[in-house]
C-alpha cells in the first residue's frame, strides 16, 4: 500500500483549475517528485497533503487517513508525524541554531533537557552542523540555513518529509551537499520523501519516481530512466530545459510583421 494515496484530485483557485483529475501515489521508504513548470501547483499539491487546504473534489490518504474527514486533533497528531522542508528554510531568527532544532521536541513533548540536549546533537550531527549550534540564523549560509532547517524536519522522527524547493538558490556546492543529505536520510531513517522541484538534474540523480505536472493534470510519471526516453515532445522539453517547444518561447500574439505594419497600435 503507498503511504500517500490521491485520487480525481480536482482543486481550483476561483475559475482557474490548479488540479483536474490527478492521481498520484507515494510508496513507503521512496524518494517521489512533483515536477513541473512554475505555477503547475506542486507547492499547493503539500498543502493539501497536510491539510491547509481542502479540495473541491478527490480524497488524499495519509497512512490509511482520509486528511480532509480527520477532526482537528486527529489532523494535529498526523502532521506530528510530518516533516516539512520550506523553501525558505523558515528558521526563526531570533533563537540560534540549536533552539531551532530543538523547537519542535519542546512543544510536542515532554522530555527533559538533557534529552532534548542529546536528540538535538544527533540531529545537527546528521546534517554536518553540530559545531554551528550557537550561530544565529543571520550568521549561517543559504546551504547551511537549510541543513538546520532539515535538521529540525527530522527531530520527531517522522514517517515522510516533504521538500518544497530545497534546491533552489543553492551554489554547486550546497546543492551537492543537499541531494546527498536526502538520499542519505531517507535511506538510513526508513523515511518517505517527497521533492517539489523544477531542478531536474538534481532531483532526477535520487528520485525513484517522478510525476510532471502541467495544465492541472499528470503529464507522465515513471523513473528518470524511463522519462528520457519518452516520446512526449513536452517531456523531453522538461527534462532537457530546451527553450523551445510545445511550451513556446514567444507569448501568443500577432506577428511581428503585423505589429510593425500597424504604427497606430504603438504604444
């Protein structure tokens, strides 16, 4: 059974479908990511996984759950079991590095601070970062911002953690770092991953499936593997970033020539 279940998702934005019709499934202990142009939805697509929003028509199913029929504490204790990687890291800039990590612990459980102490350490460890526990979030890189960021989603030890852009504004260096860090903990924490990119390289190295995205539907879904060699021209203009295609270069409108014949529509 996948963790994740969505079925004939359909979910608007006042006339404007955002989803008409999507299935999607996310297996146990995968890497899963929802590709696509920008404005296709996939940041939207996690908020109705945790429950933000509601869809106009479909169900999602969270580990057997039905999101959108839980009560409010049910849905409480199911996002406990949530991770979330923001895209801009969301630390909270007055408490340092540590407080950020251990922020979660203090306010979903009771242990006493020498326990916090040493789950917090691990967490930092795990991520390269146990030396940095003192910086303050305006001290750290935009790569190290979002490995304590990381940190934090893995201190409750969730079921799945989902990854809303994590790669984006990341030098080679700190992108290099992240793909490894995720592929790394997804695999030794037995986790379930969920990307939201349009960096297709990157995510495309540690994905085992990929769903595109576009026009509120699913596009094409399979391995990287199986996506190259797809005989949809609009795959292969994704996945190879080529600036023309069935996506155009130029925005529908009248010729050149026409608009140079007509100097009374100049603006």
């Amino acid at each position: 059974m996948p963790l994740i279940k969505i079925r004939d998702l359909h979910f608007y934005r006042g006339d404007k479908a955002i989803f008409e019709g999507v299935n999607i499934d996310i297996h146990r202990g995968k890497i899963t990511a929802i590709m696509g142009p920008s404005g296709t939805g996939k940041t939207t697509l996690l908020r109705l996984i945790g429950g933000q929003l509601r869809p106009d028509k479909g169900t999602i199913e969270v580990d057997g759950q039905d999101v959108h029929k839980l009560s409010h504490k049910e849905l409480y204790e199911l996002r406990k079991r949530m991770g979330m990687l923001f895209q801009s890291g969301a630390l909270l800039t007055d408490i340092n590095v540590f407080d950020n990590v251990a922020f979660p612990i203090r306010e979903h459980t009771d242990l006493p601070e020498s326990m916090i102490r040493d789950l917090v350490f691990m967490k930092l460890q795990a991520v390269g970062l146990r030396g940095a526990r003192d910086m303050m979030p305006s001290e750290l890189s935009g790569g190290m911002a979002r490995r304590v960021a990381l940190a934090r989603a893995m201190t409750l030890d969730p079921m799945m953690i989902m990854y809303d852009e994590p790669f984006t504004g990341q030098d080679p260096i700190s992108m290099g770092t992240l793909v490894n860090l995720i592929h790394r903990m997804n695999d030794a924490m037995k986790l379930t991953s969920i990307i939201v990119s349009h960096d297709v390289v990157e995510t495309a190295e540690i994905a085992d499936s990929i769903y595109l995205l576009s026009g509120g539907k699913v596009i094409e879904k399979g391995s990287s593997v199986q996506l190259k060699k797809s005989s949809s021209q609009w795959v292969q203009q994704f996945m190879q970033g080529l600036p023309d295609g069935p996506v155009p270069f130029h925005y529908p409108g009248v010729s050149l020539s026409d608009d140079l014949l007509n100097p009374e529509e100049r603006i």
